[in-house]
C-alpha cells in the first residue's frame, strides 16, 4: 500500500488466484463510488490500479512508477481532462501514455478529438458494459507496441494493394 496522493489514493493488486498483469492502470473519476466501482473491474482482470479523483493527483500517480494506461472519467470538464492528457503525455517516459475516457453523451464529439490524438486514446459513452471497457483497455495495452513496431519496418508498395512488413 503506497502513501495517499490528496487524501484520496486507493490502490489495490490482482487477487491470489488471478495471475497479475503486467500493466498498472491510473483511474481517474471525482465520484468516490464510480471511482471505486471502475477500479474493481480492472482489479478483477488482474491489473494494478492507482485512483485519483483530481487531475493533480493522476499526474502524481505517474510518478509513482511505470503506469501503463490512464481511465478517466471526463465527468463534467472534458476539456480540462483533455489538457491534462496532454500535460501527463509531456512528463518524460509518457510521451505514448494510452487513455481511455468515460463521458456522458453531452460530451458526443468527444471521441473525434480522442480518434484524432498521435496517442492512443479511446471514448466511451455511459453507460459502459464492463466487458467492453476491458476489451478496450486490452487492446490499448497489448497491441500498440505490435502497431508501432509494424509501421518502423513497413515499407511502400511495392505492387498496388501490398505493404511488406
């Protein structure tokens, strides 16, 4: 149990009979009980978890040690979540940091800006089935070194339609 960042720290690690992942994940969500609700639906696919529930302390999470992947709640500011994406992606060694956000429909629109990031970053609207988000947050963490590894050894077309890798 590491020290709580604002009073409002929660970690907890993957159960005894689940193997541990190899990732941790920073869930971000002002509500304590969403918050608490998000980061047992990691913990029951066996990943670490740090919660926060302000940007201040999400940024001091990253400095707790390897973070793989950020869940963020957009709740009633996305745009100040938005610069603070962009903020956490300027601290050294998280310049390809992944993100998920949760929003409400109000927010529609939201997952254009998060499609169009450099970063990998995902929106997912309320309300979210669990299994969905978990695919999601796999995805995110296991495929995007396979991507980036495949687009430094692409080359161009050699014949119309064919890409070597």
């Amino acid at each position: 149990m590491s020290a709580p960042m604002q009073g409002h720290e929660f970690r907890h690690d993957a159960p005894e009979n689940e193997p541990k992942k190899q990732a941790s994940i920073v869930v971000v969500d002002p509500s304590p009980l969403s918050l608490i609700a998000t980061a047992g639906v990691m913990h029951s696919r066996g990943y670490g978890c740090v919660c926060a529930r302000t940007a201040d302390s999400a940024i001091e999470a990253l400095k707790m040690g390897n973070q793989d992947l950020v869940l963020w709640d957009v709740a009633d500011d996305a745009a100040a979540v938005l610069e603070s994406i962009e903020s956490m992606r300027k601290i050294p060694g998280y310049e390809t940091l992944s993100v998920v956000m949760i929003a409400e429909s109000r927010w529609a629109g939201l997952e254009k800006k998060a499609e169009a990031m450099k970063v990998p970053t995902r929106c997912l609207f309320k309300p979210i089935d669990p299994n969905a988000l978990l695919a999601v947050v796999d995805h995110l963490l296991w495929m995007p070194s396979l991507i980036s590894a495949h687009r430094k050894r692409g080359t161009k077309p050699s014949q119309l339609g064919w890409i070597t890798l």
